[in-house]
C-alpha cells in the first residue's frame, strides 16, 4: 500500500517544477497560446494537489469547494491547451460549457457541505470525463497521430478508466472492497501521467517547432511552393525514380509574361499578388503526383513523374490556359496575366541541369515566338 498523503506532496511539487519548467522553455520564444494555457493548467494542477495534502493541517471546511472548483478549471485549461495547440476551431462551444455546468455541480457540493469522500469522488469523474476527451484528442482516428501523441494519449486514457472507477466507488453508497486499490492505482497513474505529459508535451512543442523550421527551410514564404532547393532536391528524387521504374519524366520552366511591367505599372505589392494568384492557380492544375516550385523571382519550374512529351505540352498548356483565366485584383482595375513555358522530357542519360537547361531554351523559345504560349524542347540527341 502507498501512502497517499505523501503521494499527494510529490505530485503537486512534481506539475508546479513542470510548470516553471515549461515557463522557462517559453520566456524569450514566441507567444504560444497552447503552451501557455498549459503551463498555467499544470500549475493549477499542482496547487490543488498540493491544497489536498495541507487539507489535515489546515481543517478548513471552505477550502474543500475550493479545491474541487482549482480541479475542474486546472483540468478544462489542460484540454484547452490540447485544442489550441492542435488547431480546434470551435472547442469553446463544448468545453466552456461542460466546464461551467461542471464548476456548478462542484461548488454546489461543496457549499452543501457534501463529506469529503464523496466531493473527492465527485471531482474525480469530472477529471476522467476530462482526461478521456485529451485522450481522444491525441488518438482521434480521422487524424495520423505520431507515436508520441499515441504514447501520451494511451497513457490519458488509462489515467481516465483508473479515475473512473475511483470515482464510481466513492459515489456508491457503501463503497466497495476494492476502493482502496482503485485510489491507489488512480494515484499511480497520475503520477505516470505527470511524468509523461510533462515531457511529452514539451516533446510535441519541439516536434512542432521542428516541423515549422523544416518548412520554412523548404517553402517559398510568399507562393507557399517548394523554394529553389526543395524543388531541385524534389526532381532529383524523381529523376532516380524514374529510372529505377523506366519511367519518363517531363520538366517545364515557366515565367510570368511581362513581370517588370506588372511592378512598374501596379507596384511591388501587386507584383507579389500577381505571384500569389500564379501559385495557387498553378497547384490546383497540376495534379496530385506533380510537384511545382518557385525557382527566384517570376520563374517557376515543374516535374511531371510518369509523363511523356505529348502530355507535359497538355498539362502545360491546361496551365497556360488556367493563369490566362485567373484574375489579379489590384487597389484600381484588376487584369489577367499570361505566362510562357518550356517543356522537355528527361533523357536516361541526361543529368537534372541538363535538362533543365534545355527546358530553359524552350521558354526562351516560347518568348521569342510571342509569349502567351508553350514550346518543347529540341531532345539531347538532336542538340547533340
């Protein structure tokens, strides 16, 4: 058997060190509303853990209602976080509910002057129901979780049915046999889920921030396309793959037609929508398995997998078709935008700047003959 009471002193010191932990992780970073909250929900945790040890020393009838009401806000800003942080739009509409009418059931108890057993009991189902909805956050089975959120939301889930059954011990009017042994496997639990969440969620912080900086190291911040380097690392791929499965694969280079004289007469500003309307144009025309990126200014560069001459001029010219009909609004009069492309298939021979190369004549081809237009490539054999 543990001794509960001292169990209680190690758990609240234990959240209160998370929470200044995690007030360290955070001073100097950027503001994060989902960390925040959950700093301030582990230290409301601890206080009320700490309140339920001091409660013998203290005989403070009043302090019983509060402990119960510190549970139901620590534990609802605990899953606020968890909404927050992964991107919940409307989580207030069910949680701030459930968390008043939750605040109400408690604090009514407890001016009723409800035994301790059963207030305790009462805030312990309050802290399952809760427990077991940050579980469903982390192991939702419409999302692909990473093994750590399944590892801290399996660990939530155990820590909400050992509360549960805690809780429905202690409603009952003669409490069972096993009350103990369920209290003191509840506690075990929670200290297993200090740990684990504790870590785990300063794990899932940096799991995130890492993913962030990868995609910033990646993407073009004004398009939202692969920059020059994820682009070319992408076609490199694709060219090995392709001839790995003999496979063709087609590449086109692109410029917006007339790019000086869109910023000259507009402005930089619509210089930079018209790159916008181009981007997004571009990824909802080319198809799923098609990768196109940004390669500097107005010019832009595609891969085509699994695709031979006859179709990249297709689907370069759905493209063409596609920014011809696309509208750029400006603070005046809005106008359309043409753009010019050059389309090559890769040779089994040919390095990835080769046939970029020859890609880049043909839209120096495509300008010469007029812009507004897509040309192919003359192939290697014939350059030759």
């Amino acid at each position: 058997m543990i001794d509960i009471h001292s169990f209680l002193l190690a758990l609240g010191v234990g959240n209160i060190a998370f929470a200044v932990l995690m007030a360290g992780y955070t001073h100097g970073a950027a503001p994060s509303p989902g960390l925040r909250l959950w700093m301030w929900a582990r230290f409301g945790i601890g206080l009320c853990q700490l309140l339920g040890w001091s409660r013998p020393y203290l005989n403070v009838p009043a302090l019983n209602g509060i402990e119960g009401a510190g549970w139901v806000l620590a534990i609802s800003f605990e899953v606020a976080a968890y909404c927050i942080f992964f991107g919940f739009e409307r989580w207030q509409r069910v949680l701030l509910p459930v968390a008043a009418l939750a605040l109400a059931i408690v604090l009514a108890a407890g001016s009723a002057g409800a035994p301790i057993p059963y207030l305790t009991a009462l805030v312990a189902g309050v802290v399952s129901l809760f427990a077991a909805a940050m579980a469903w956050i982390l192991l939702r089975p419409r999302r692909r979780a990473s093994l750590l959120q399944r590892i801290i939301g399996v660990n939530d889930a155990v820590f909400a049915v050992l509360v549960a059954l805690w809780a429905a011990g202690g409603l009952l009017s003669e409490a069972p046999p096993g009350q103990r042994s369920a209290q003191e496997a509840a506690y075990m639990a929670g200290y297993l889920l200090m740990i684990v969440n504790g870590f785990g969620f300063l794990l899932l912080c940096k799991e995130k921030d890492d993913a962030e900086m990868a995609r910033l190291a990646t993407t073009d911040c004004l398009t939202g396309l692969p920059n020059r380097h994820a682009f070319l690392e992408r076609a490199e791929q694709a060219r090995l793959a392709a001839l790995r499965q003999r496979q063709p694969l087609a590449l086109a280079m692109m410029d917006i037609d007339h790019f000086k004289q869109i910023n000259d007469r507009f402005g930089h500003a619509t210089g930079d929508d018209a790159l916008t309307v181009f981007a997004r144009t571009a990824r909802d025309t080319i198809r799923s398995h098609e990768t196109i990126g940004r390669l500097g200014g107005e010019e832009f560069a595609m891969v085509l997998p699994g695709t031979d001459l006859a179709g990249a001029r297709q689907a370069a010219e759905r493209l063409r078709q596609a920014v011809r009909s696309a509208t750029v609004i400006t603070s005046g009069a809005s106008y359309t935008m043409t753009v010019s492309i050059g389309v090559v298939v890769l040779d089994p021979n040919e390095t990835l700047g080769a046939a970029l190369a020859r890609a880049d004549h043909a839209l120096y081809a495509a300008k010469s003959g007029g812009r507004d237009r897509v040309e192919a490539g003359i192939p290697q054999q014939r350059r030759a």
